[in-house]
C-alpha cells in the first residue's frame, strides 16, 4: 500500500511539472502569435510601400520615354531647319553671283 501511494505521489508530481510545461508553452505560443502578427503587419506595410514605389517608377519610366520622344522631335526639327537654312545660303550664294 505503502508502495502504491509512492508511485502516486511521483505520477502527480510529474502532473505538476507537465501543467508548469504547458502552461510555460501555452505562453510562448501566444507571444510567438504575437510576433507573427507583428511580421505579418510590417510584410502588408512594405508591400504596400513596395506598390507605390512601383507606380511612381513605372510613371517615371513613362515621363522619361515622352521627354525621349521630344528630344528626337526636336533634333529632328532641328536637323530640318539646318538643311533649310543650307538651301537658304546656297540660294543667296546664287543670286549674289
């Protein structure tokens, strides 16, 4: 009898130290929620961020193609109103002879 109350005895001791265990787990599983829930704010902040950056260089990108676009309009331009005024010389180089 002696004996079965011993074995007793150890089995709640290890019901006690199981029960600290859990309830030590059972704590850090809520602070690793926490933490999850925390990363999982930041991620949504910076793919938001990420987003926007996105916007303003595909906007970038596009303003920088129109400003090409002119560029070329105008060294076209430009090229025309140089042969322009070559035949404008060429022709006063003729009247003047």
């Amino acid at each position: 009898m002696e004996e079965v109350r011993k074995v007793i005895g150890e089995i709640e001791q290890k019901i006690a130290k199981m029960r600290g265990s859990m309830d030590g787990m059972k704590s850090e599983n809520e602070t690793l929620k926490s933490e999850i829930d925390l990363l999982a704010e930041k991620l949504k902040m910076r793919e938001e961020e990420a987003k926007e950056f996105k916007l303003k260089y595909d906007d970038l990108l596009q303003k920088s193609e129109h400003l090409d676009s002119h560029i070329e309009k105008d060294d076209d331009q430009n090229a025309q109103i140089d042969a322009l005024v070559r035949e404008i010389d060429d022709c006063i180089g003729r009247l003047k002879e």
